[in-house]
C-alpha cells in the first residue's frame, strides 16, 4: 500500500444516489473512485477489508467508465471470483500466487455494466468459516468497532461496504457467508434462490449449495446489482433459464398488504435479549407501513441444520480430499478438522441428505408460504462477538462456535430459497444487529420491496462507522 | 447397533483419501459422522417423501411458477 492520503469526509451517498450523481454529472467517476481508494487505504490497517488492491486499473477504468447501470460505480469483491490471469487466493495460503484461468461471468457482467474493480477483498479460508478470522492473512475487522469480527466467510465484502469503501460488493453464501457478515456489519446482504445468479467462475465450496449475491447498503442498491449478475449464463448449467423481473421497481414499491410469516420455533428460541427487542421493533416498523404479521409453523427445522451440514461437509472435503492430503500444514486445524468429517460421511447419507431436498422444499414452502409473501426472522441470535471470543480456527471449539453464528441462515441453503439480511439498529455494544427476510424460490423481489420499505422508513443505514483516527 | 469407530475413520482418511488423522480426532469423527449419519437415516424414514423424478432445479422452478 502507497503512503496514507488524506482522508475525505465520509459519504453518505447509496449506490443508487451515486449513480444518479454520476448521471447528473454533478460527480465524476474518477472522483468517486479516487475517495474509495483513499478510504480503502486509510481503513485498511484497521480493519483488514482488501487482500489486493488495483489502484492503476481501478483508475484506468473509471477515466473512461463504460456506459451502463453501474457505470463509474466503485466495487471490489471476495478474493474467491476469478479474473483471468489475476491472482485469486480463496482466503487460503495454498493460492497465494494462483493465478485464475477464467473470468467470473457475474465480474464480466458488472465489468460490462460499467462498475470500477478495485480489487480482492478478504474473505474466510476456502469460504469455510462465518467469523471472518483467517490464519493466512488476517482476520478482517468490524468497521463499528475493530476488536469485534465482520462475519464470514465473505468479510472483506461487507467491511468494505460498511466503512463506505465501495458502493456494493458480490459475496458467496454457502451456509450464510453473505447474511452473516451483512448482519455483523451493519449493510444488507442477499443470498438469491440457488441457481439465480450464475456461479462460473468462481471457488466451489459446496455446489449443491452455493449462491453468489450483492452486498450493499441498501436494498435498493442490492436490487441495481442484482439486476446486471442474475439470470441464466451458457458458462453455468445450472444457472436457472428464469425471467428476470424487474428488480429496481420492486425495491420502489408498495408494501401495503403485503404479509411477513414469523415462525413459532427453532428461529426465535435462545435469542438475545437485545437483538429480540430490536426485532420485535422492526416488526413493529413493518406492520406500521401495513404489512400484515402472522404465525407460522415450520416442519422439523432442526434436521434441515443436519442436512445442510452434510452436503457441505461432503462436498467441501471431496473438493479439497488431494489437497488435504498432500498440505495439511496449510489448513488452520479448525477447518481441517471440519473437512476430516466430511471425508467419513457415508455416501448413502449424503446422497439421503440430496435425494430428501425437492421433498423438503416443497414441504417447507407449502408451510411457510401458503398465507405469507415472505418470513421474518433473525439472522445471528446473539450480538455480534469480539475477535477473541472466537478465535478457534485452530481449536476444538471450531465447529461450534461456527454453527451458532450460523444457526439461522443454513436452512435457506439446503432449501435454495432467497434470503436477506437487513440491518435494525444497535445493541448496547454498539455493534449492528440485523433481521433476516426469507421468501419463496425466485421471489428475490418481495424480498427487496420489502427490505427497501423498511429502510425508506428507518434509518439505520444512514448511520455510518467513525473512521479511523 | 454398532456405530463408527476410530479405527475405521483412521482407515477411511488415511488408506482411502491419504489425510492423516490421529486416534483421538478420529474418535470424535466417527462419533460425529454416526450421529450425522443417524440424523439423516431418521430423516429419511420419517419424512418418507416420494421418489421424485424432478430434480432439485426443476423443484424450485415448478415452486416459482406455482405463485
């Protein structure tokens, strides 16, 4: 990193009133992208958000942005999607000086909607883990207070959109690693419906399960990225051949009439005091713009945390098996441990656990959907914690204290359905807390008409962390 | 029933994949792997969902367009 410059006064500005800036010509991409380097570079040594930063290209680009929705928008992303020829190192030491074949197709869409790449951000190792630690090259820190973690595995992504480095940043959740950091930091994160957004090119961690979604302050703005990086792409099968809606317009609509489901069980039980107080206020904002509020109850949640932790522990150790094996030093112990336990799985279970999902899901929907547009519930059931009350990457302790920061995103994986996490206020820590909008398969734009609703009613992402002195 | 055991972890991770394991990890792995692996069995007997012939893919997609 170059001498520290001067730092520019915090902006306040969305994504979305950036672009309109931008539009206007009242701001210019170059300038935009000069003050997100100057923050990157003045927040860095606090909080760790950048593994790499491309300050020549990131310039080149924004001198003569290209036209588009995102034209002249500064972003960066997890260092796990590729940009061909670049080096992409997953969080983890075995890639330090890998260099990716291929470009991500979501990159090569935003490149072509005009956004400015300043670099790689930090992420979990192998995106195995949901605090934001990583023995390799540091733990990314929490903007609002730096001894408390970001979340994980996409870290870096939300810090960076939390400090205002960049307008929006792409993450991946395989078991909340987008939801989870959005929540710590304090900025909306959402994990699409598996198979919405194209996944070529980028790290697999456990197919079956893998999203690839935007971060951002707000949903608006979550809604403008999405748009340019979901629908159906030739370089991935499995990316769903489904109409994308328009979701710029829902994130603007009505919510009146509307209905949210909260869940009598599993969601809310073992909650903190403080972050189910916040909750409960958020509830409250939504039935005041006349959402309705119902119960309902879910079929058996507890076996769909077992569920998921099979597909991900068996696909994330058959990936890493060679690997395991010929550099084990080069794994922290707490999620080589993880991947040892995938490695005994039975195949039956696993092949159990996949053949129980279109089941499961119908099931589940039918339960959860049939008087409701949307769920709301929790997204961490506790404050947010310190780097050193979980710092067990080479620990015992590892699995557990992963499982419960992500105790209430992993079902959404198993089940493939759209989940986002919104920020509601503070707790007496002064750390975010968040709730969690969960919908039907591709019902991405109830969730942001919804999310956006609430934001255009509070103010909670307004609210920006004091940068470092 | 006779669950896991350490010697068949060990035997699994390092004759099969070649990952060295020591007794006592493998001992915690093959009590974690047999309640997983129970978990699941249970799941399945208990759900008791008919073998589709749509995929998961297909699933979710039929899911959308039923709203």
């Amino acid at each position: 990193m170059t001498d520290r410059p001067p730092l520019l006064p915090p902006t306040s500005l969305t994504l979305t009133e950036a672009a309109a800036s931008l539009a206007r010509g009242t701001v210019t991409a170059a300038a935009l992208t000069d003050q997100s380097l100057a923050r990157a570079e003045a927040w860095q040594g606090a909080i760790n958000a950048f593994i790499r930063r491309d300050d020549v290209a990131a310039r080149a680009t924004a001198a003569s942005p290209r036209p588009g929705p995102l034209s002249g928008i500064p972003m960066a992303h997890k260092d796990m999607l590729y940009r061909q020829g670049s080096v992409s190192t997953c969080g983890s030491a075995l890639r330090r000086d890998w260099r990716a074949p291929v470009t991500a197709s979501v990159l090569a869409r935003l490149d072509a909607a005009g956004a400015v790449d300043l670099g790689t951000l930090g992420m979990s190792e192998w995106a195995g883990g949901a605090t934001g630690h990583n023995v390799h090259f540091g733990a990314v820190r929490n903007p609002w207070n730096t001894a408390h973690v970001a979340g994980g595995s996409s870290s870096g992504s939300a810090a960076a959109v939390a400090a205002g480095i960049v307008f929006a940043a792409l993450g991946s959740d395989t078991g909340g690693s987008i939801r989870v950091p959005a929540a710590c930091c304090g900025v909306v994160g959402l994990k699409p419906t598996w198979g919405r957004v194209s996944r070529a090119g980028a790290m697999s961690r456990a197919p079956s399960l893998d999203c690839i979604g935007p971060i951002a302050r707000t949903a608006e703005d979550v809604a403008a990225v999405l748009a340019v990086i979901a629908g159906p792409d030739p370089a991935d099968p499995t990316a769903a051949d489904i109409a994308v809606p328009d979701y710029g317009a829902a994130a603007r609509g009505d919510v009146r009439g509307m209905t949210l489901g909260i869940p009598e069980a599993w969601f809310f039980e073992d909650l903190a005091p403080e972050v189910a107080a916040l909750l409960e206020a958020a509830r409250r904002v939504f039935e005041a713009m006349g959402v309705r509020v119902v119960p309902v109850s879910l079929p058996d949640l507890h076996v769909l945390f077992t569920l998921q932790g099979v597909v991900t522990m068996a696909e994330a150790s058959a990936l890493h098996a060679p690997m395991m094996a010929a550099h084990p030093e080069a794994y922290a112990r707490g999620l080589f441990g993880r991947q040892q336990v995938g490695l005994a799985i039975p195949a039956a279970t696993y092949l159990d656990a996949l053949r129980l999902r279109p089941g499961v899901v119908a099931a589940f929907c039918r339960a959860a959907f049939a008087a409701a547009d949307a769920l709301f519930l929790p997204v961490l059931p506790i404050e947010v914690p310190t780097l050193a009350e979980t710092d067990v990457e080479d620990s015992a302790d590892y699995g557990a204290v992963h499982a419960r920061m992500v105790r209430n995103t992993r079902a959404f994986n198993y089940l493939g359905l759209p989940a986002m996490s919104v920020p509601c206020g503070f707790t007496a820590n002064g750390l975010p807390a968040a709730f969690q909008l969960a919908g039907p398969p591709f019902a991405e734009a109830a969730l942001l008409r919804l999310g956006a609703a609430y934001q255009r009613a509070t103010a909670w992402h307004r609210s920006t962390p004091r940068p470092p002195a | 029933m006779t669950a896991l055991d350490a010697s068949a972890v060990k035997a699994i991770l390092e004759g099969l994949h070649g990952v060295a394991v020591t007794e006592a990890r493998a001992a915690e792995i093959a009590r974690d792997v047999t309640a997983l692996a129970t978990a699941v069995r249970a799941a399945a007997s208990r759900l008791a969902l008919e073998e589709g012939t749509e995929g998961f893919a297909a699933t979710l997609a039929a899911l959308a367009r039923s709203r």
